[in-house]
C-alpha cells in the first residue's frame, strides 16, 4: 500500500481541517495515511512515504516559518520522484501554499497541480475538494 505522509501547520485551524479532510480522502481511496503537525514532524516522515502533503497558512505575505524550514530541510534528502502536493488557508493573498509547491518542484518531485488554497474555514464544500485532494494523491498509485 502507498503510503502519504501529511505535514501541516496551522494557527487558527483552518490549515488543520484541510489536513483531516486530506486524510480521510487519501484513506478512503486506500492509501495509508501519517498526518503530523510540522512541529512533531521529522524526516523520516518523508522519506517514508511515497507521497507528502505540506500545509501552510498564510501569514504576511508567506508561510509559516515553522513550515518553510522543514520544507528547507528536506533538500538533503532524497525525494525526487516522489509524489508532492502543497495546501493551505489564507485570507486574501494565499501566498503560503504556492511557496511551498514551487519548493518541492524545485526538489524534482512529482507535484500534483495546481496547489490547493481554501479562504478562511474550509465550508462543506472545501473539505469536499481537500477529501477529492486525497484521492487525487491515491490515483497516482493506481495503475
Ligand atoms: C497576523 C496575520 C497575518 C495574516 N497575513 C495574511 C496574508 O498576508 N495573506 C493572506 O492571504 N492571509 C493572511 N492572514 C489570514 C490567514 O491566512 C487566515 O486567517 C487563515 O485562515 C489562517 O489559517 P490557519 O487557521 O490554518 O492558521 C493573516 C492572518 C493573521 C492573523
């Protein structure tokens, strides 16, 4: 079974219900899921896992430093190929998330386009397009 790791950060929350809703799509399509707060991720979480879904609010124009420096740090490790995905809750420039996809294509991951931004508390139908967000990452794997 493929295996997605999910690494997130979040101040209010929003970014958080991105992240669950991510999870119970990539589960429901049968990939086996770790989902982690950026704080208590290591990388062994990446370089266990087939895919990885990074998370950022947007905070002043950029991510959260927290997530940026873990994304930072997994340019010593080996993950070109791998399959990538960037998310994140923004109020009204929602840099965040496209930061974070440009960085893991800089890595020569496979990066699932375009990167997902929700405003604000992802409604019904955000979680809707995170759960489909998951599944997308499943489909990779299938043949
Ligand atoms: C101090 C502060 C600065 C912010 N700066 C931005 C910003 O530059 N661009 C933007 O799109 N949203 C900005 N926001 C809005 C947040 O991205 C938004 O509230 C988001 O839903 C927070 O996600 P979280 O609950 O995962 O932390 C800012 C919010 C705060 C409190």
């Amino acid at each position: 079974m493929a295996k997605l790791a999910i690494i997130y950060g979040t101040g209010f929350g929003n970014t958080g219900i991105m992240a669950k809703a991510i999870e119970e799509g990539a589960r429901s399509a049968g990939l086996d899921v770790v989902i982690k707060k950026v704080d208590e991720a290591t990388q062994a979480d990446v370089e266990n896992s087939d895919a990885i879904a990074i998370g950022s609010p947007t905070y002043k124009g950029a991510g959260m430093p927290t997530v940026i420096k873990y994304v930072e740090s997994l340019s010593k490790l080996q993950i070109k190929g791998k399959v990538g995905a960037a998310f994140g809750s923004y109020g009204w420039s929602g840099e965040a998330a496209g930061v974070i996809s440009r960085m893991l294509k800089g890595y020569g991951m496979d990066v699932i386009e375009p990167d997902l931004r929700i405003k604000r508390t992802p409604e019904e139908e955000g979680v809707e397009v995170c759960r489909e967000l998951g599944k997308l990452i499943a489909k990779r794997f299938k043949k």
